[in-house]
C-alpha cells in the first residue's frame, strides 16, 4: 500500500504523524546539545578546582599527589597540564613523591597528545 497524498485529508494524515516527530526529534536533539554543554563545564570548573587545591598551600602532599593523578582525566587541557606538572615549584616535607606524580602526569598526558 502506498500513500499517494492526492487528498487533503492524507495530507493532513501525514502531517499530524509526520510534523510532531520532527518536534520530538528537534527536542531530543536540543536536549542533548544542552546536556553537553552542563556536561562540559561541569568538567571545566572541576579542572579548575583540581588546579586550585594542586596550587593551595594548605592541602596536604597526598592530596596534591591525589590532584596530580587526577588531571590525567582531562586531556583536552593537556598543554596546561604538562606545563604546570614540569614547571611547577614544590616545596615543603615530602615533596619528592609529589614531584615524582606530577612528573608521571606530564608524561602520561605527552603519551595521549
């Protein structure tokens, strides 16, 4: 069977199917590239507070070394990443595990770039 649309009332037929499925795909697509967007910088401020407690004074070398390891799930700022990780100043007790994890992050985001 086939739908010649020769009448107006198949036209109307076909529209009242046709026309809400392109809304309703319309709206899943809006939705989606929305959803993205939340998804991106919710990813965006998490980077940035990584970044923060990695530079804090007050947080504790395992936690930093925690920070270190963290940024590894961000690649898309791996330029960022690597030239804080090789460049930083680490002071303080302990230091040189920190300084080991963050050399192990740059190398780590030098071998997904």
């Amino acid at each position: 069977m086939t739908m010649d649309l020769t009448t107006p009332g198949e036209w109307i037929a076909w529209g009242g199917v046709v026309v809400p499925l392109i809304a309703l795909a319309w709206s899943a697509v809006t939705y989606a590239l929305a959803k993205r967007r939340e998804v991106r910088h919710h990813q965006y401020q998490r980077f940035f507070q990584i970044m923060d407690h990695l530079g804090s004074a007050d947080s504790s070398i395992a936690s930093k070394m925690a920070a270190a390891y963290e940024l590894r799930k961000y690649p898309e700022y791996a330029e960022v990443i690597i030239n804080v990780c090789e460049k930083a100043e680490v002071e303080g007790p302990a230091t040189q595990m920190l300084k080991e994890e963050m050399a192990a992050t740059a190398a780590h985001m030098r071998g997904i770039t």
